[in-house]
C-alpha cells in the first residue's frame, strides 16, 4: 500500500500539468463548456459524415486542424471581398479567443455533432451571414452569403485543412482519399449556399489557380498575421501561438507567403517548425487524452436505438 501511495504521489504533479493544459486547451478551442448534448444522442444518427468518414479521420488530428486551421485564416485573408467583410463585421480584434471558439465549435458541430445540431449551427451561421454586407474599400459591394465567396472560404480552409494532415499525420491519405474528403466535404459547403465546390483534389488546384489572380494582400490581412503572432492571454499561449502560426507558414503555397511577405527559409520550416509543432501536436495529445467530444460521436452513431431505448426512457 506504501508503494502505491508513493506511486501515485509521484504522479501527482504529473498530473496537476496535464490538468492545467488540458483546461487551458478546452478555454482556448472549445471555450470551457464541450457541449457534449450536441454529440452523443440521438442513437444510431451518424450526423452528416459518420465514422466511417475521411472526414472524421481528418479533423481528428489536433496538429494537423491547429496548424492548418490558422494556415486557412492566413490564406482566407488574401481575398479583398472576404477580408473586407470580417474586417467590417466581425470582433477578431478586442476577441480572438471568442472568434476562434466559434470557429472551432462550427468545424467540430458539423463534423461530429448529430444531424440535428449539424445543421442547427448551419443554419445559424447562413442567419448571420444574411446582415453581412458593405463596400469593400476598392468600391466592390461583397455579402456573405455571396455563393462564389462561401466557396472561397470554404476550399481554402479544407485544402488547408488537408494539407495539414498531410504534413503531421504518421498515416497520410493516398490519392483516392484525399479525392473523398473534398467530395465528403462538399456537403457543409453545399448547406452554407456554395456553388461550383471543388470536390477532388484535382479541382482544387485548378480552382486555386484560376482565383490566384483575385487574391492579393491587405493591410487587414497584414493584421490577422500579426494578431497571431502575438495571440495568447500567458506567455504559454502565446508560445504554443506562435508555434502553431509558424508551422501554418509552412503550408501556405510559396505566392501567398510571398503575398504576406513572410520570408521564412525553408530550412527552418523544414527542420524546426514541423518538428515542434509534431511535438506540440503530442502534447497536445497526452495533454487532452481521448477526446471526450468524438467518443460520445462514436457512441451515439455506432449504437442502436433498441439497445438503448431502455436507459433513455429510465433516464
């Protein structure tokens, strides 16, 4: 029993950081409250995607998503119309952790929530972006439900998305694959009112080609790359931040570094920020253990609702 007792005594400051990070993870992502009733009912609904999914499996890296989640807010940034219309609408200066919580609460919402709250968060997000509109400062008007930038928005962020799977996972996707999750992807696009989605690999690098001359810098895109510099409300956060913006870099096609004029050698990308951001990426990990917010998606879409109807209706 002494050994035990001094074991676990050992282990106890082990575990006080684990706790630390892993609720400083949850405030900075999902902001404290998991909302897990979004997750784990009802019985047998698969939700948009479902296990099965490349999608599942994709948004399932935390390296990956972190890090190629901030390269699609540096690259959704180089189109003048989008960033006019965050740059007017939305509170990314005096709240970023709340901009990003939002961000990763829709991302998590319709790739692991049940259908219901699937496209209860779509349906909120088209709701808003009905009173999004102006003129951008080139004289341009721009709205958000405008098909052609939801598309935009959209194929920047799961190519990045991608893009950063393909850079940390251990087992990258082959071809056929990496063909199906822009297909599997397609849908939450398709809800938001996008038209014309790339849905292969092969039609996102024409599509990225044919915008690449409707894309150039801003000075609030310059802005957004200088908020995640120096983002975090420690000096942890703000470490973990700048990790995870370096390594976002390094995804970015060679025009859209240069458009932001990052001049960041490709050594240093390629032999230090992927190696700390995988490092990070493992903590990250250890830090969080299973995710509570997928087991309770398995749950609910690989039960049945005759195995569970009994605990539900005594519930």
């Amino acid at each position: 029993m002494g050994s035990r007792a001094g074991v676990a005594g050992r282990r106890s400051p082990l575990a006080a950081v684990r706790a630390r990070l892993l609720a400083e993870i949850n405030a900075t992502v999902h902001g404290q409250d998991l909302h897990l009733e979004r997750y784990d009912r009802p019985a047998g609904d698969p939700g948009l995607f479902g296990p099965a999914s490349v999608v599942w499996r994709v948004h399932a890296h935390p390296a990956g998503m972190l890090v190629g989640g901030f390269a699609a807010l540096l690259l959704q940034s180089l189109h003048p119309l989008a960033m006019a219309a965050v740059d007017a609408h939305s509170d990314f200066r005096v709240d970023p952790t709340g901009r990003l919580n939002r961000t990763a609460r829709f991302v998590t919402t319709t790739t692991l929530g049940s259908t219901a709250a699937a496209e209860q968060a779509i349906a909120g997000v088209r709701k808003i972006h009905l009173r999004i509109h102006g003129t951008a400062p080139d004289g341009r008007p721009y709205c958000a439900d405008d098909p052609e930038l939801l598309t935009w928005v959209h194929t920047a962020e799961v190519h990045c998305f991608l893009t950063g799977y393909q850079t940390f996972s251990a087992t990258p996707l082959s071809s056929a694959e990496c063909d199906s999750y822009y297909a599997e992807a397609a849908r939450v696009a398709e809800r938001l009112g996008a038209t014309d989605i790339p849905r292969s690999h092969a039609e996102v690098v024409a599509y990225l080609a044919r915008i690449r001359p409707e894309l150039r810098v801003t000075p609030p895109a310059l802005e957004v790359l200088r908020l995640l510099r120096g983002f975090g409300r420690s000096r942890r956060e703000r470490l973990a931040v700048r990790v995870l913006t370096n390594a976002s870099i390094d995804l970015l096609p060679d025009w859209a570094r240069a458009e932001l004029a990052v001049r960041r050698p490709w050594l240093v990308r390629a032999a230090w920020d992927r190696p700390v951001a995988r490092a990070g990426g493992r903590i990250m990990v250890w830090a969080c253990g299973p995710s509570q917010i997928r087991a309770a998606a398995y749950a609910r879409a690989t039960a049945t609702t005759s195995a569970t109807a009994g605990p539900q209706e005594t519930g």
